[in-house]
C-alpha cells in the first residue's frame, strides 16, 4: 500500500521523517512525499484562531494519488461540536489529517526522564498511526495502551503505545 504525505505549511524536515517512519515501522507502508503546500486560507476561522478539519480532509482528498493520504499541519484545527482535535478521519475513507500544534503546545505531562521534543515527536507518530487506522477500518479501541484508543488529551495520547493492540491488528489482516 502507498501512503502520500501531504505537508500543509512549513514544516521541519525531522517531523517528516518521523512521520514516514512510524507508519513504515507499524503497518510496513510504503511512502512518497507531496510538495508542501499552504493551508487554504478559506478554512481558517478567524474567531477561533483555527482551521475546519471537515473542509481539510476533503482538500487534502482531492490531492490524492496514492492509496491513502495523510496531511500534516502544525496549525490549530477543530472539528463541529469540539474545541480542537489532533487529527480527523472517517472510518475506511482516504485522506487524513494531522495537526501538530496542541501535541506540541500542550506541555502537560506526567513524569518522565524523556524532553518535551521526545514527548512531542512520540505523540506525532502514534496520532499519524491512529488516523491512518481509521482509514484501515479501524475503529477506536477500548485497550488504552492501544494507538487505537480514544485520545482526546495529550495525557491520553502519552498512555498509549506507538502500536496495534492484538484485537486491532487481527482486524486489519
Ligand atoms: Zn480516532
Ligand atoms: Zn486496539
């Protein structure tokens, strides 16, 4: 299976790489990079300092060459009915996306011997491994050490782990 990588905005070369890399070292997929390109300006809103995650996913759809695709953004984004979300899906659709910000502004966390840029860099790989698993079928996963898991704080996404608990991955083959 071959998964684009949609930049959407400047984004450092060693979040890429990190991003290519856990969805290579958790589902085996294959990668290719698309050009980055801006965050289209007309799903900004502007009351909220934030970006529509619906009309993104449909964006970054249209962009779509490869089996799955999957955007990264560190702007903020919220979807209908939440403050924000760290990434949006729909269940066995395409296109994803991903947003950095709050995994990175969000410095609250649990004690750990691990920085702040370790912490941020683990949260990013297991959502890019959570979003993508929606667009396998996956739904969330009760297991909390599961990447599947429900993770609507970054405390949440600390929990878990990087990888499929077994029930998810006997889902997918
Ligand atoms: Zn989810
Ligand atoms: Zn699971």
């Amino acid at each position: 299976m071959l998964v684009e990588i949609m930049p959407l905005g400047d984004m450092e070369a060693s979040i890429k790489r990190e991003v290519s890399s856990a969805l290579r070292h958790v589902y085996g997929m294959e990668i290719s990079f698309q050009e980055t390109r801006e965050m289209p300006q007309m799903l900004y809103e502007k009351s909220r300092s934030q970006y529509r995650a619906e009309g993104l996913l449909e964006f970054i759809a249209q962009n779509k060459k490869a089996d799955k695709i999957i955007g990264v953004t560190e702007e903020d984004i919220y979807y209908t009915g939440r403050n924000y979300v760290f990434g949006l899906a729909y269940l066995g659709g395409s296109a994803c996306v991903v947003s950095t910000y709050r995994l990175e502004k969000e410095i609250q966390r649990e004690f750990s011997d691990k920085t702040d840029k370790e912490v941020f860099i683990e949260r990013t790989r297991k959502e890019v491994v959570h979003e993508i698993g929606h667009t396998l079928g996956l739904e969330h996963c009760s297991n909390n050490r599961c990447v599947m898991s429900f993770s609507p704080t970054v405390l949440d996404v600390d929990k878990k782990e990087e990888y499929l608990c077994g029930a998810c991955r006997r889902e997918l083959y």
